[in-house]
C-alpha cells in the first residue's frame, strides 16, 4: 500500500522547549490517523511541520511523495489544512471565501466559482452563502472550514481538532463529512483530544504526550491493553456485598474488585458480553438487591490513563464508555451529579492549572487493573 505520510525522528524547538521529541509516524494512502494527545502534546506543531507552515529542527517528512522541506511547493499542492483555529476571513461570505480560495489555488474564475457552489452545496452552507462567515454559528463555521480545506481536492486533508467546541449532533455531521472523503480515497490525519472521535474515524492511533510518542495502534489494539469488558454492580446495603460476590464468582475472569465504601462490585466477565444476562438473571433470582447494573468498555480515555497515570485534562465529548443496562435510584443520582460535572465539554472536570480535577469510576478501574500491559 502506498505511504501518504511519513516521518522519520521529527524534532521542534522553540527556544529552549522541545515541542516534538523525535516523532515517527506512516499513513497509507485513503487511511486516517488519529493524533491524539492533551493540550501541549505538540499535535499542532506536528501538523504544521507536515503541512509545510514551520520547518523541523530534526528528522524529515515526506507528503504525497515529496519532501516538506525541498519540496514545499509541490506538497502544498497537494494538501488541505484545516487548522485549529477559523482560518476563513469573518468579514467574507462563505461563497466569497470559498471562490477567493479558489482563485489563489488558480481553479479560474469559472473554475473556483464552480468548485466553491459544489462545496456550498455539499456542505449544507447554500443557505447562508451570502452571509459574513463571522456570522455563522460554530459549526456552520467548520463545515466552511472543511469545504475551505477540500478546494483544491487535496490527496491529504489536514485537520487540527475538527470538532473542537461542536454539539453532539454538529460533530456527528463534520464526522460523516470525513469519512465522505476517506472514502473518495483522501488521506486524512486528523488531531484530537476526543478519545471517541479518533475512535470512531481513525484506522489507526498514535497517541502523543510531552512531544513523543506513548503509543499507537488500531482503536481496537490499544483498549485490548486495557482489557475486556467489565461489570460493575451497586447494592444498596452492606450485607449484600459478599452476596453479590458469591452470585458474581462464577462469571468473573479473575478476582472481583470490591469497593465497600461505594458498595460496588468490578468484575472482568470471562465471557465478555455473553455472560451479561447470566449475570443479571442470577443477582435477580438470589434476591440481592442491586442499585446500578452497568457494562463498561473500556474507552481510549482509560487506554490514555493506563499508558500516563493521568487523564486527558479535558473534559470528554459527550458519549462515554459506559452502557448502563439498568439502573437503581441511587445510580442515577449519581451519575446526573456526574454529568453535571462533565457537561460543558472542554470546561469540565478541569482545575486552574488544567489537570484533571475528577476521574470517572470507570478510569479509577482502570487504574487497579492497569499494570498488566
Ligand atoms: N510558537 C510557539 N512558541 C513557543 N512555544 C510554542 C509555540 N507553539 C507551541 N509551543 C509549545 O509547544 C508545545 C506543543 O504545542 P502544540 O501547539 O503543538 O500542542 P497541541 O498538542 O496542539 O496542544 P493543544 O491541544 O493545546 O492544541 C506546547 O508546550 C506549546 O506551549
Ligand atoms: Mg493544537
């Protein structure tokens, strides 16, 4: 399969920070990579480094088949970048940023007018085309920001947190936008601080921490190292504790996680998913009386907690890795106080110095069972 990106040990400096440490990373062509790391990891720098807008201090890359440094020009060619922050000119329409855009990647006249009402279209932005971009709302305000990226139909489409700040429903839209081109063949490589986006775009993940990086893989290979599914179960009295136990025993993979002050049971299932119902039938015919009942996958979030002991210091996109199956009033006070905690997205759970003020149960798990990479 072709490389659409590659490289090999790149470093930035700025000043005496080393912003990148020696990064290697390789996209095949019509793939997506996933950058994902917390804010400072130096996503962006890397971004800019392969897109031609800074030059590395060490090690080389190359895009589309030619170098970012000697071949600037053909790279460039061959590229869209949507960066992390509105590059479209506020005062400009959509339609008027768009054409600009594409006369400066010389379409023509015709041509740009042409590629910029295809875009419009595509992008769902014909009603508000005549409209200043500085009006549009912040999601209208990527999806001109994509359409910008596509003019000039790049081979290799740069985005830098393309849902950044986006509502549920707006980042599902960009998200389907992506994949659009994916699979016209575009090779993407995409940042994110959202564990669920790069899981739900990428083929393949490299996390990066402090400038290097910490791991990479499919989605799927880097929650293995965290493990399978568990189960964690509430009761609502002391007594049913060793109950709950003794119901629990025979499902689980290894030795239960007991949580007294919290009453909560953690149990790998031996059969993952295939022991779920077992398992309810059995604490439901025994009697125990049982608060929270819930399946846990584990999420990129805890593959990131497992592999730096910290979270992402941000809050999560809105959808979690846990499934609650059923649940009892007390679960779910909890876990509204909990939403509270994390609803305003990049807001939540962070402190002043932007670390993480609040782990989800879910990641505290994770912690105990995480030493066996
Ligand atoms: N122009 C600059 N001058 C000095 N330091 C910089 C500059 N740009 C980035 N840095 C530093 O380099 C490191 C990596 O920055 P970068 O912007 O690549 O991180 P990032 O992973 O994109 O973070 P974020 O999630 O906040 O966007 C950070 O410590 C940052 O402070
Ligand atoms: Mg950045």
């Amino acid at each position: 399969m072709d490389t659409a990106i590659r490289a090999t040990g790149l470093g930035k400096r700025y000043g005496e920070h080393h912003a990148l440490r020696g990064v290697d990373l390789e996209v095949a062509a019509g793939t997506v990579l996933g950058l994902l790391g917390p804010n400072g990891a130096g996503k962006t720098t890397t971004v800019r480094l392969l897109a031609t807008l800074l030059e590395p201090d060490q090690g080389r890359a190359e895009v589309a088949g030619f170098d970012v440094v000697r071949q600037q020009r053909q790279v460039r060619r061959r590229i869209g970048l949507a960066g992390q922050y509105a590059a479209v000119d506020g005062l400009l329409t959509g339609r008027e940023n768009l054409e600009l855009l594409g006369r400066l990647l010389h379409l023509g006249r015709k041509g740009a007018r042409a590629r910029a009402a295809e875009l419009l279209t595509r992008f769902e932005l014909e009603g508000a085309a005549e409209k200043p971009a500085q009006t549009y709302s912040g999601g209208m305000r990527r999806r001109l920001d994509l359409a910008a990226a596509l003019i000039g139909r790049p081979e290799v489409l740069f985005l830098d947190e393309p849902t950044t700040g986006l509502d549920p429903a707006s980042r599902l839209v960009l998200w389907e936008m992506v994949r659009e081109q994916v699979a016209q063949g575009v090779t993407v490589l995409l940042t994110t601080q959202y564990l669920e986006e790069a899981d739900f775009l990428a083929d393949r993940i490299l996390v990066i921490d402090t400038g290097q990086v910490i791991a990479e893989g499919t989605p799927d290979e880097l929650k293995r190292k965290v493990g399978e599914e568990w189960l964690e179960v509430g009761v609502s009295t002391d007594a049913a504790l060793p109950q709950a136990l003794a119901v629990l025993a025979p499902v689980a993979a290894a030795q239960p996680e007991v949580d007294r002050t919290g009453r909560r049971i953690t149990v790998q299932l031996a059969d993952g998913i295939g022991t779920i119902a077992a398992a309810a039938v059995a604490l439901e015919s025994a009697g125990v009386p049982v608060t929270d009942f819930a399946l846990r996958r584990p999420s990129l979030d805890d593959v990131f907690f497992h592999l730096t002991g910290r979270g992402t210091q941000v809050g999560r996109a809105p959808e979690e890795g846990a499934q609650p199956l059923a649940q009892g009033p007390e679960g779910e006070a909890e876990r509204d106080e909990k939403a509270e905690k994390a609803a305003p997205g990049e807001k939540a759970g962070r402190t002043e110095n932007g670390e993480k003020a609040e782990r989800e149960p879910v990641a505290a798990a994770t912690a105990r069972t995480g030493d066996e990479q």
